[in-house]
C-alpha cells in the first residue's frame, strides 16, 4: 500500500508538485500520464526516496527515505533516461544482483527474452549500447529483481513491437499483488495493462479514473488491413509491426499484442485516408 | 560492509574505463620517467643527490597537479554522474547511502593514489637496479604524506561535489579553491608578505593552514631537518612543532582536514536531493 499525502516540491520557488495526494492499493497497474513538465519524473523520484518533498510519502507504513534499504529491496525502477555508465553490462547485471540479493542469470535471462542478445554485449560498456538495447537490459534487471512493486518511467518508449509484445507478457506474468507504476507521456502508451489512469498537469493530479480493459496482457490480435492502393510509407510502417504483404494486392497480415492495439489503432489512424478495411480479431475484447 | 565494498569497486571500475584516468596515470608515469631521463638522481643541487634528489623534486610537482587532479576528476564524476542521471539509478537500488558515499571516496581514493605511488615506486625499483642507494625512510614518509594530501582534497572534492548544483560550478569552484591555495604559499603570496614584513604570526597562521603549504614545509623537512630551504620562518615553526612534531602536522592535519570536509559533504548529500 502506498500513501501520498500532500506531496509539493518546489525547485527554484517554481512548483514541480503541487500537493498531491493519492492512495495506491496492492495490484494496483497505474499509467502516470501528462505533458513534459507535468511533474512525472519528479513524483517517482520523490516515491523512490531520491528527492526531499514536503507533505509524506508511506510505502506500507515505511518512509522511504528514512529506510531506503527496506523500501528499494522491494522497488524495481526502470528510469526513462538510462544511465551513461561506463561499466561493461555484465558488471552492471553482478552489481545490480549484488546489492539487491537477486539472481544475476534471471536477470539476463528476461533481458534476452526481450531480445536483447547478452553474450554478444556481455563485455561492451552499458553506454555504448543502443537505445533501445539499454532499456532492455533496465527492464530485465528490474524484473529479475525480487520485488513486489515496479515503478517505470516511460519503459516500453524505446522497444520495437516484437519487444513490446514480450514486455506485456513478463509483465502479466509479475507479481499479481505487485504494484505497477508507469509513467508516459501518451495514454495509448500504457492504457492497455494499467487498471487506473493518473494524469498530472503542471504537478497536480488532474484526472484519477479507473480503467476497465477486458483484453489480457498476453493476448495476440490478428488483424488484416486493406487499403486503396499500395503507399510505401504504409507498406513500411505495417513492416515495422510485423506485418506481411499479400502477394500485389495492397493487402497485409499480422498480429498485434492486446496491450499494443490502441498504440497500433493510433499508428493506423495516419494512414485512414488510404484504409478499406481493417480487421482485428482474436483476444476477449477485439 | 558488502555495499560500501560493492560501490568502491563501482567506483573504481568506472575511473579505470574514463579518459581522464588514462592522462592521469601517463601524466605522473612521464614526470618520473623525464626525472630520471634528465639524469636528475646524478646531479647534486643544494646537497641533495641520489634518489633523494629526484623524490625532492617529485614530490613538491605533485603538490602542485595531484590537488588539482584530485578535485577536478571528483567533482566532475561525482556532481557529473549527477548531473547525467547515474545517481537517479543507481541510487534507485537497495544501497544505504552512507556505503554509497564513501564507498565512492574510498574508490576514488585507490584511483587518485595508486598512479602517484606506482610511479614512485617504479623509480625506486629503477634506482635498485641502477645500484643507487634507496633513501627507505624518507621514501615512506613521503607516500605517508601522499597519502594525507590525496585523502584532503578527495575529501574538499567531495564536499565541493555535494554543495555544487551543477558540474559546472563545481568545477569553477574547485579551480578557485586551487588557485588560492597556491597563491598562499612561501613560494608566491607569503613570500610576499614576509618581505613586506607583515607580522609572522599571521604569515605562520596561514601557513600552517594551508594543506598546500603544510605538505611542502613537511616533505622538506624530511630532508632538511633544520628548514633551511625556508628562511627565518623556519624557526618559528620549529620553535612551535619541534622536527617530529612538525612531520607529524604536516601528516594528520590534511588528513583530518579530509575527513571534516568529507564528512561535511555526506551530511550535506544525505539531507538534500540525490539525483
């Protein structure tokens, strides 16, 4: 359970957080939404016991500055900026195990899941790395961690859909009493495996919903698109996704991760002027 | 004890990868090699001969680079790492963060001083070989007050690293802290002053106060028991300390200045906001 009560930070007398109170439950996956600026980063901070706020954070009845170490043992983070670290990545995978007492083979195993290809970067420097690589590595080490709350700042920003897909599916696979908490700057992001939706505007909350979604986050939709004639920059965006062309006609195939469809739907809507048809299937809720 | 050890090999794994290291380590390693190649250990200047000659003048170039090496690799990987978001991660995972901060001095302090030491003992090795005599106790002392200037101005670097908001301004503020420091000795501003007899007391006083100047009276002292390098000002100081006492200043005051400002700098990251 996780208490905010009347949370502000001030940076250079300019408010970041403006009193901010929220009550998260046990198996809470909650999308912390809102512009640049909007106080995202700065909430998770202070929640990671990382900045001095005023008001008072309780994380099961605990301050996590006060007792950091009981806090962070539970806390797996994945930052939305990865850390320009020199160290190769598997130093980064033994020190992260280390001092949180966890396994650093589970670790590299959920990376390579997400596709991250281990022995090949083993011994480069963590900095050296893709984006997209970095932020495979961050998410394998926060999962691997045995932790019972996840706080993500904008995770899935730098994954390729195939990686995304994986990245729902370890997330369904998580803890189910484990607190999820990610933060994006777009809805369609995140809606998709969140049951409540937190939008902050200029540091205060400004929308607290709960969000009903029967489609589960291992599902897999097919779906068929058609359209009017064949464009290369559909052709190249469907590609992108997975998707495979029909023979001549301008016509593909493929299949989008459930939690993925609205971040597809919105990737789509660029091209509505050109759809015939669009078909989704499969899934509960398709 | 496992964390304060897990982020001094942090530390010290991520110093050994950066480049600042690798100018570091060659810088010191040429200074010995262009001592001993300009056939310094030959010549006799103001009785000094031998090995003896070539640590003189070695040690009195460190303190002039080591301080600042020292404070402005800190305050760049400390208020750096900061500044680039390696705080906000790495400090994200279960690490009290008194093993954090001086587990960080404590790799930094292997870092800063492993090189200066290498490198003096490669010239004694040199001198073995070559048949010179090796000056034993003074080559002690001297790495004692190594060690005590390294540890003073790790510790000033990291206090300066924990007040700076920005890497920027740390760095300004290390260089001014340098300048000043090497103004306010015998060589410069004292010097001055003396000549323009200002009271010896207030000389003395600032003197005695600066790391800078406390490591070069003392390492002369080392060869020059009476301070005659130093002038009339030698006696007032040897007429407070003694010989022995003064070697011992010159070897626990930088040092304990190091922990007051080290200790100052946690209590200051402690409080504030880490990343």
């Amino acid at each position: 359970m996780i208490e905010l009560k009347d949370i502000s930070k001030t940076f250079r007398r300019r408010p970041v957080l403006d009193g901010i109170s929220l009550s998260i439950a046990d198996g809470s996956r909650i999308a912390l939404v809102g512009s640049n600026g909007a106080g995202k980063t700065t909430l998770i901070r202070c929640l990671l016991g990382e900045y001095v706020c005023q008001g008072s954070v309780q994380i099961d009845g605990l301050d996590p500055r006060r007792n950091r170490q009981q806090v962070l043992k539970r806390v797996g983070f994945v930052p939305q900026l990865p850390p320009p670290l020199q160290m190769s990545v598997n130093e980064l995978v033994l020190f992260a195990a280390h001092v949180s007492d966890s396994d650093p083979k589970l670790m590299e195993d959920l990376a390579i899941s997400l596709g991250l290809e281990f022995e090949a970067v083993r011994h480069q420097p963590f900095v050296k790395l893709s984006g997209g690589q970095k932020q495979k590595l961050l998410i394998g080490i926060a999962l691997g961690r045995n932790c019972d709350m996840l706080f993500m700042d904008e995770p899935a920003a730098n994954l390729d859909p195939e990686s995304r897909q994986v990245f729902f599916k370890l997330l369904a696979e998580h803890n189910h009493k484990s607190v999820m908490l990610m933060s994006s700057h777009r809805l369609d992001e995140v809606a998709a495996f969140v049951n409540r939706v937190v939008e902050l505007d200029q540091g205060r909350v400004t929308l607290d919903d709960h969000v009903v979604d029967t489609v589960e986050l291992t599902s897999l939709l097919t779906c068929t698109i058609e359209a009017s004639r064949n464009e290369e920059a559909l052709a190249k965006a469907l590609t992108e996704w997975g998707f495979e062309k029909e023979g001549e006609a301008p016509r593909w195939q493929g299949t989008v991760a459930g939690p993925d469809r609205l971040r597809f739907l919105s990737m789509v809507s660029r091209y509505a002027g050109l759809l015939v048809s669009l078909d989704l299937q499969g899934g509960n809720g398709a | 004890m496992k964390h304060l050890m897990a982020a001094a090999r942090l530390d010290i794994a991520e110093s050994l990868r950066a480049r600042w290291f690798l100018i570091y380590t060659v810088v010191f390693g040429l200074v010995i090699v262009l001592l001993l190649v300009s056939g310094l250990t030959e010549s006799r200047v103001m009785g000094f001969t031998g090995l003896s000659r070539l640590l003189i003048i070695y040690i009195q170039i460190c303190m002039a680079i080591l301080p600042i090496f020292v404070l402005i690799t800190t305050v760049r990987s400390v208020a750096g790492d900061r500044e680039a978001g390696v705080f906000e991660y790495l400090l994200s995972l279960p690490i009290p963060l008194a093993a954090w901060y001086w587990g960080k001095l404590l790799g930094r302090f292997v870092i800063v001083f492993l090189p200066v030491f290498v490198a003096m003992t490669g010239a004694i090795l040199w001198a073995m070989v070559a048949g010179h005599t090796v000056p034993w106790a003074e080559f002690a002392l001297n790495t004692a007050f190594l060690i005590s200037l390294a540890w003073c101005f790790l510790g000033i670097g990291m206090l300066i690293s924990s007040l700076a908001k920005s890497s920027d301004v740390a760095q300004g503020a290390s260089f001014i802290l340098w300048l000043v420091l090497l103004v306010f000795l015998d060589l410069v501003l004292l010097g001055i002053m003396v000549r323009e007899q200002i009271p010896y007391n207030l000389v003395v006083s600032i003197a005695l106060t600066n790391p800078l100047q406390v490591f070069r009276t003392a390492s002369m002292a080392i060869f020059d028991p009476q301070l005659v390098l130093l002038g009339p000002t030698a006696h007032f100081i040897l007429d407070i300390f003694g010989h022995t006492g003064f070697l011992l200043y010159g070897l626990l005051y930088p040092a304990i200045m190091g922990c007051l400002t080290a200790y100052a700098g946690f209590l200051i990251f402690r409080r504030g906001d880490l990343p």
